[in-house]
C-alpha cells in the first residue's frame, strides 16, 4: 500500500513548481488531493497530468488566491465534496520579491507578507474544522532556508519565511495540547529548479543554467534541490511514518546550515 492510502490532502500553489511535486507524490502514495492555485488552469493541468500517470481519478483542482479567506471557504468546501474530507494541508504558495532594506517598495512587503504568511492563518482557521474531523491531520507549510538565514538582498522574503517557522510551532502547539490529533511542521528548501528561479535569473539579468551553477556552488553537497527532493519530505510529513514529529523544521538544504 502506498505510505499515503488514506490522506486527504489539499495542496496550495500546486500549478507548477513544488506544489505541483508535492500533488504528484502525494497521489502516487495513496492520497486524494485536491490542487490548487491562483492560477486555476495549471491547477487543473497537474490534477489532470496526476491522473492521467496514475490511470485513476485522484486529483482534482479548484482556482484559489490563499490570500482570500472567501476563497479558503470555497476550497475546504471543494475538498469536502472532492476529496470526502481534509486531513493534511501543505500551504505552499508563496512568492519573493525585490528589494533591499532600502529599496524595498512597501506594496511588495505587505503583497510577501500577505502570500507567504496571511495565507497559512487563514488557511489553519477555515480548514481547522474540517481537518478535525479526520484527524490524524498534518499540516505542512513550506517555509524556506531563508527563513533561518538572512541576506541581506530579501529581508520581505526573509522575514515572511520565519514567521512561516514560529507560526507552524504556535499551531503545532495548539493542536497538540487541544488533543486534536493533528501536527505541523515547516519545511526549508534550499534552492530548488522551478519556475520561480526564472525570476531570479531574470532579476540578475543572468543565464537561468548559469544562475543554477552559481547557486550549486554554494551549497555543499554542490548541487540544488529537485522538487522531488522537497515532495518526498512532504510524503513523509503526510504521512503516519512521521506520527511523532511536531512544532519541528526540517532542513532540506544540501548542508548551507550545517
Ligand atoms: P513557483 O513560483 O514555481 O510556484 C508558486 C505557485 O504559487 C505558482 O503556481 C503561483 O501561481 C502560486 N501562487 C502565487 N501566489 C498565489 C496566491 N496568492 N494564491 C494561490 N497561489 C499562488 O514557486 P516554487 O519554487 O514552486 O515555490 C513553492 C514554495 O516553495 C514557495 O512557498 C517558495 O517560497 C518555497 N521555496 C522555494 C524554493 C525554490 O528555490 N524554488 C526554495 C525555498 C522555498
């Protein structure tokens, strides 16, 4: 049986990039999942992707801005008609943005604060219930390794992604002491090949291939991450393999914090 038989698992910003892993993995284990994202058709391209692979009808889509509390509503509601229920969340999307300190544009702060980290409060308070009812629950937030170390380019970015950290220990705590038979953790990727690193070439008005041979350099093990790499942590987090991790980060970082 797959490590996943049993979930029901509803992935955020899963049209591309990490969610779109995660989805995939997720269903490949066992799990129903419901994919979402703000852009509603590459949401539907990997639920239909997922089934197509799989020869069975597992994944599902709805579009979905996590900033929106209404749309979190409707989500929840998809995953009860969809999926029969929720028991694990993996808040995935997120966004950088540009600026130093002193560059930084206000709108850009508040716009990461509000994808990054707004997204997981409403995110725990509209699915919460449902997720109780099918406890054993994990709920899994995608944090990033610049959540636990600075520099001094992304301090929006930075900042958002350790607040993912502490809030992911004041839930996990909350479920626990609640007896709610449901746990949270963060996750913390280092530099992963998705779509996302466009951006960042473009930004640095650099080669996306020679960008990822810089960002190797830096690591350790002299490589960056595969999304897959990511997703089979979120398996295990989905998972009962890992009934006994709670309030806990997991560092998928190549040794950059080692
Ligand atoms: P990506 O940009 O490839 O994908 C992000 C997805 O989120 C997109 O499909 C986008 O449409 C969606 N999204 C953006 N705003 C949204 C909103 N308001 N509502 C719903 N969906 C929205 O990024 P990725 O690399 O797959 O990153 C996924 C997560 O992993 C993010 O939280 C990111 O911060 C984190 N992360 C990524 C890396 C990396 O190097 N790729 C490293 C560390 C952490």
């Amino acid at each position: 049986a797959g490590r996943c038989e049993g979930k029901l698992a509803l992935v955020t910003g899963a049209a591309q990039g990490l969610g779109a892993a995660h989805a995939r993995r997720l269903a490949e284990e066992g799990a129903r999942v419901l994919c979402t994202d703000i852009n509603g058709d590459g949401a539907a391209d990997t639920a239909r992707l997922v089934n197509e692979a799989l020869d069975r009808e597992v994944a599902f889509a709805v579009s979905h801005n996590v900033t929106d509390p209404s749309d979190w509503e409707a989500a929840v509601d998809a995953a009860r008609e969809h999926l029969g229920g929720l028991n694990v969340l993996v808040n995935n999307a997120g966004i950088g943005v540009a600026g130093n300190i002193e560059t930084c544009d206000f709108e850009d702060w508040k716009r990461c604060f509000s994808v990054n980290v707004d997204s997981i409060f409403h995110g725990c308070q509209k699915a919460l219930p449902l997720m109780r009812e099918h406890a054993p629950g994990s709920i899994i937030n995608i944090s990033s390794i610049a959540g636990l170390i600075a520099s001094d380019t992304m301090p929006a970015y930075n900042s958002s992604k350790a607040a993912v950290w502490m809030l992911s220990k004041s839930i996990a705590l909350h479920c626990a002491k609640n007896n709610m038979d449901i746990r949270c953790n963060s996750v913390h990727p280092t530099f992963v090949d998705t779509p996302i690193l466009d951006g960042t070439a473009k930004a640095h008005s650099l080669d996306k291939g020679i960008l990822l041979e810089k960002l190797a350099r830096q690591i350790p093990l002299r490589k960056v991450g595969e999304p897959d790499d990511i997703a089979n942590a979120v398996v295990y987090l989905a998972s009962d393999e890992s009934k006994f991790m709670t309030g806990a980060e997991l560092k998928l970082d190549g040794g950059i914090s080692a």
